[in-house]
C-alpha cells in the first residue's frame, strides 16, 4: 500500500509501543498514590513532560495532557473565556472544527487569500481578549506568520492561542521564541499514539480548570492520567528530535517531486498554496473536472490512500470549508484531494500515484 493520509493520523515510531507495554501490566500504578510503586508511573509521566516540554522551549508545568488536540483546543478556547465572560475571540475561517465549534458567541473570524495565509483585519482588539489561530492548516498545509501576529498581540494586550496540531513534530517550534500563550498538540499526528495531546499554558496566562475533580495536571484537567499514552508520546518525542530537519528536507523533496510531475503529466490542475510557506508533506491538488470522491476511491482499489479533506469531515458532504475560505467554487473544491506524506515515501510510489491518477483522469476525460 501507499500510504498518503499523514494529516489524519500516523503510524507509531518503533520503539513507541515498547516504551508504553511496561506502564499497561507492570507499573499500573495509579501516579496520584503515594506509595513507592505509584512512583514508578508518576516518574514516567513527569519524565515524558520535561521530554516534551524541553522540545518546544517551555516549562514542565505549562504543559496540560489532554485527550488529543480536540480536547486542547476546546481547552484553549472555553477555559480562557470562561475566565472572564466578556472577552471576544477572534480567529480565522479556516481553523479546524475543534476550534470552529467550540468559539463563544462573542468571536470574530477574520477572512485568509488565496493561499489560506491571514488577511490583516480592521477588527477593534481590546486588550484581554484572545487570538486564536492555527499554526498550519491540515487541508492546504499553509503555515500562517504567528510569530508576527503574537508580537503584535502581545503590543495591544491580546492573548495568542495557535493549534499546532499539524506542524509539531514537523518543523521546529520554540513556544518563547513564538511568543504565544497557548498551543495545541496531538500525538498521533507526529508517530505517537492516539487518545494523547497537550496544551501549552504560559504562566501568565489566566485559565478556568476545563474538567473539575481531582488536582491532576495543575487542576487544569482533573482525572487520572494516561500514563502509557503520555509515555508513549514522549518517547515519541525523544525519536523525532534530532532527526526533523533531515525529515522536513526529504519530505518536501518528495513532495515536490510528486507535484511536478502530476504538473507534467497531467492537464488542468492546481496546487493550492503553491507560492506560501508550506508544511513539507501537504499537497492539495484540485483536477478540474473530476470527481475527489471517484477518484479517491479509484486509488483505494490500487491500495492508495488519500483523502479529500480533513478525516473528521469524512460524510459530510459539504465542500471543505477550508477550500472555499480560499475561493474555490463548490465544484472546484468536490474536484480537490489531499495528499500528506511522510518521510518514509519515496519518489517511486510518487511515480505510482501519478501513473493511477493519470489512467483515471485520462479515462474521465476522454
Ligand atoms: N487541529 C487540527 C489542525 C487538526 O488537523 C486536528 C486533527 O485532524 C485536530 C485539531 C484534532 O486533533 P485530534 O485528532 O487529536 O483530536
């Protein structure tokens, strides 16, 4: 198979799945216990978040476990406004649903170009009020200039939140350097497990607790924690460190060589984005005239998997929101695919995929 689905979910790093085995039989103890066997579970988590922690330039404690980057951004969003219920979110039409569907009545969404990256807006920001905008965008892979827009935030007294969810792991991110106050992540985007993620909370950064109960992580987000989850993802962490760079650079390699040639080989298409910074693995495509659906499946029958948006849209038959925030017509964006690699495809599935997208086109068309 050819796998090209990485913005929807990744295969674990080996060694991921070792690291976690121990903390599911032999250390189960409960990390809130005070007995000398609880340790053993408490060291581990602590362990994963300094590992963590140390990855984006924070401190161990302004890291939250959560579920998963839903979780964080519902995190990020509801318990900073149910701080203080007069404050106003403004964010930008092409954030995930985490983040869409979680915004207070008082929100304002901004509008992006044709390439997905943030128009400036002429909104009236009051000081205490929240930003909130992705750091890469999961259909078009766009890369949006947070650090200029936290720096500015920060001039007027506004609070920057970005989802990170696509781009940690992915390129370097240093959460000081960024200038952010808060930042979502997920495990499972970046060969971790599923079921894990965190928020990044600077310290002075006023939150309500998400889930009431017990005092774990900070009373931010009571109940037990997910030790094998939480330990897996660090481990994950410890893999991908030293090796992103060398990962982006063959990636994006692959990537452009697979949209050169589909260029080349095919007529009428678009790679949306093209001229923005990119993520080094996302290609989306529109081919006029064809159907993402038809084709989708085609290359699921030659063991090829793709997808025409983002996974937790999957059944919804609206066109990707993202697509038309962008300018596509209805028809253009149901003619759209994405492609997301990783660094382990090479430029002979690249020559595979065009050669079954060209036989489909070329069947359509003539
Ligand atoms: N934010 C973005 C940008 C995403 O791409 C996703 C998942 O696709 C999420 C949030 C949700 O993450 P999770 O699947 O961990 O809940």
């Amino acid at each position: 198979m050819i796998y090209l689905d990485n913005a929807a979910t990744t295969r674990m790093e080996p060694g991921v799945l070792n690291a976690m085995l121990p903390y599911f039989e032999e250390y189960y103890g409960n990390p809130s216990a005070s007995y000398t066997f609880a340790e053993k579970s408490r060291d581990a988590v602590e362990y994963a978040r300094e590992i963590i922690a140390d990855f984006i330039g924070a401190d161990p404690e302004e890291i939250i476990f959560t579920s998963g980057g839903t979780e964080a951004d519902n995190m990020a969003i509801k318990s900073f406004t149910w701080k203080s219920s007069d404050r106003w979110v403004y964010t930008s039409p092409i954030e995930h649903k985490a983040i869409l569907n979680s915004l207070p009545y008082k929100a304002l969404k901004g509008e992006v170009d044709s390439n997905g990256v943030l128009k400036p807006s002429g909104f009236y920001v009051m000081p205490g009020d929240l930003f909130s905008l992705m750091y890469a965008n999961n259909e078009l892979g766009t890369i949006q200039p947070i650090k200029e827009i936290a720096q500015q935030c920060r001039t007027e007294g506004v609070y920057v939140h970005t989802d990170a969810v696509q781009a940690f792991g992915h390129i370097p991110i240093n959460v000081k350097d960024l200038g952010v106050n808060m930042m979502s992540v997920s495990a499972h985007k970046m060969g971790g497990p599923k079921g894990i993620g965190f928020l990044y909370i600077s310290s002075d950064t006023p939150m309500s607790p998400f889930i009431s109960g017990g005092g774990q992580e900070r009373f931010m987000r009571a109940g037990t924690e997910n030790v094998p989850a939480i330990v897996g993802f660090g481990k994950a962490v410890e893999i991908i460190k030293p090796v992103v760079q060398e990962r982006y650079d063959k990636m994006k390699e692959t990537r452009d060589y697979f949209e050169d040639k589909m260029v080349d080989e095919i007529s009428d298409i678009v790679i949306n984005a093209k001229s923005v910074e990119r993520l080094p693995g996302h290609s989306s495509i529109t081919i006029r005239g064809i159907k993402a659906e038809e084709l989708l499946e085609y290359l699921n029958q030659n063991e090829i998997y793709a997808s025409s948006g983002s996974a937790c849209n999957t059944g919804d038959e609206h066109p990707s929101h993202v697509l038309k925030a962008i300018g596509l017509t209805d028809e253009e964006a149901n003619s759209t695919l994405r492609f997301t690699l990783n660094h382990e495809n090479t430029k002979e599935e690249m020559d595979r995929v065009v050669k079954i997208v060209k036989e489909f086109v070329m069947n359509k068309r003539s």
